[in-house]
C-alpha cells in the first residue's frame, strides 16, 4: 500500500525509530535503482533541494528537480493534475510548497506514488527528522531529552513537537504574544502526547523559563519566507527572543544550539553561539541528506518494490 508523509503525524513512534535507524546506517541498498524522484520546487531550496537529490542519488534514482513556475503550479495545470502526471513516470513526488492544501491535493490523487512534504505553511516533516537524527546521536537517546525552542511556532516548530512527542522529548515553547501555538492544531497534538511515550509540551511567553534546565535550544528566523512584508512588525514582536550567551547560560550544562538554517546572524541568534563548540548547527544541516536517505528507503521499502 502507497504512504505518503505530509508531516510526522502520520508515523507510529515505531516507524519514527525505523526511519531514524535507517538514517544512522552508513550505507542502504539501492533501492530506487530503475525509479525517478519528482521534486517540485513551489519555493527555493538550498539544504532541502541538495540533501534530497544527493539522497535519491545515494539509493540509484534519479532525481528530477522542477521549479514551480516551470509547471504553472496551479496556474497553468492543477496541482491534482501536476501530481497524475509526475506518477507516470515517478515513484516518490515530493513536493515544496506555499500552500499545504497543494499536498493534500496530490496525496488524494495519487495511487502509486508516494507524496512527500518538503516543506509546507504548515509542516516540515524532513527538517525534523534531521534535527531528531542530530539529538539522538549527541545525546545517545531521544527519550527524556528537554528540548526548548525560542520564536516563531512555525511549521518547523509544529514538526519537531509532533516529533518530540512520538519520541518521548519534553518540549518548551517560548513565543511573543500572537506567534505561539494555534490552539486548534494543539488539540491534534494532544492526542499524540496521550500516548504512553511520556513526553509533555510547556509553552510560555518568556524564554529564560522555557530554557531552564533543557538539554538543547532551538530556534528559527524571525522572518519566513514570504513574510517580508511583515519584517518590522516581527522584529518589534520577536526582541528579547534572541538566543544568545546570557540566554543560553539558564539552559544545562549540557545544551547545546540548534538552528535549522538560514540563520540571520544578529537578530534570532548571535554568531558566537552559531559558531561556537556548543553548536550543532552544521551537523543538521549534514543530517538533511541522512534523513532524506533513510525517509526515502523506508517510503519505498513501506510501498513495495518502487511502489508499484
């Protein structure tokens, strides 16, 4: 049977060890031999699109990468449309996008092929999964790990609680007023944090609480792709919210910094910290392809041989 991912609810705590376990491993079978990889470019791409076509490279696919405004994305064709046409000739269609409702679309349609988010307004399923393979391998174990994250409750945000939540992670939130968590999509998380993985999510406004005691400290631009238009209210809004060396000093010994880049040095985060011993940084962005590769394996190996 076909599997889409369109973010990390879909998985079981059980398929999130086995994609994370495929991940770790040095080498997979060529298991996308003879089979093409779609990937839709709605938005630009720098660690998504290279980890993606080096990782499809890596299983002996062949990755085909398309720009959105090559196919009139929903202007020229239909993303229904788009999406039949990409499983003619395709085994994975994984797709980034503005509007989430663009994968839904696809993942309605699409019988034999798999549809991955590589990221959407709402989810970035394939970030998270980099930044869960970066934890476990410092920490040795995701269970029990006090994770903080500071800023924007964005899509990154969204994927790594659902994460944290199938993993047994604890979670803190810090954001300004009107930038935290929608209570509508709380309410889907809540269900996965009733499972018996014990973790627990704890959102406040100040982020010196949210960091006390955590092992690692997380946090994103200020201003999205997309959101230019917003730059001066967001800057306003996010100030004090920076993660630097006074931040950090509440946090464990421990902690270290994470960033899923593009990181706008000054503003949400210093370049000492980004620089520094204690950051993880460029690890993520090298676990990017790792995760890709061990996601790809287990989408196809879970569909079948190419899912045909």
């Amino acid at each position: 049977m076909v599997r889409h991912l369109l973010d990390l609810d879909q998985l079981s705590p059980e398929e999130l060890t086995q994609i994370l376990d495929l991940s770790q491993k040095k080498e997979l079978p060529a298991i996308l031999k003879g089979h093409g990889v779609a990937l839709l470019f709605g938005k630009p791409s720098l660690r998504t699109r290279n980890a993606a076509e080096m990782a499809v490279y890596s299983l002996g696919g062949h990755p085909v990468s398309i720009r959105g405004e090559e196919v009139g994305l929903d202007v020229r064709e239909s993303d229904r449309d788009i999406a039949r046409s990409l499983e003619c000739y395709h085994t994975i269609v994984a797709a980034r996008v503005n509007d989430h409702r663009i994968l839904m679309h696809m993942a309605e349609v699409l019988q034999r092929a798999s549809v991955l988010n590589l990221l959407s307004d709402v989810a970035h399923p394939t970030q998270a999964l980099a930044d869960l393979l970066t934890i476990k391998e410092h920490f040795g174990s995701l269970s029990g790990v006090k994770l903080a994250y500071i800023g924007d409750a964005n899509n990154v945000c969204r994927s790594l609680l659902i994460g944290a939540a199938l993993s047994g992670m604890h979670m803190s939130v810090a954001s300004p007023l009107g930038y935290g968590l929608d209570h509508k999509w709380l309410g889907k998380l809540e269900v996965l944090l009733g499972r018996p993985t014990n973790s627990w999510l704890y959102e406040t406004q100040d982020p010196i609480k949210a960091v006390e005691g955590s092992n690692a400290v997380y946090t994103d631009v200020w201003v999205s792709m997309g959101q230019e238009h917003e730059s001066g209210i967001r800057k306003s809004a996010f100030e004090g919210y920076q993660l630097n060396t006074p931040l950090l000093a509440n946090a464990g010994d421990d902690a270290v910094v994470l960033h899923c880049l593009p990181a706008h040095r000054g503003e949400e985060i210093t370049s000492e910290l980004l620089d520094s011993s204690r950051s993880l940084v460029w690890t993520q962005a090298a676990n990017r392809m790792r995760a890709m590769r061990g996601l790809l394996f287990w989408l196809t190996e879970t569909a079948g041989a190419g899912g045909q």
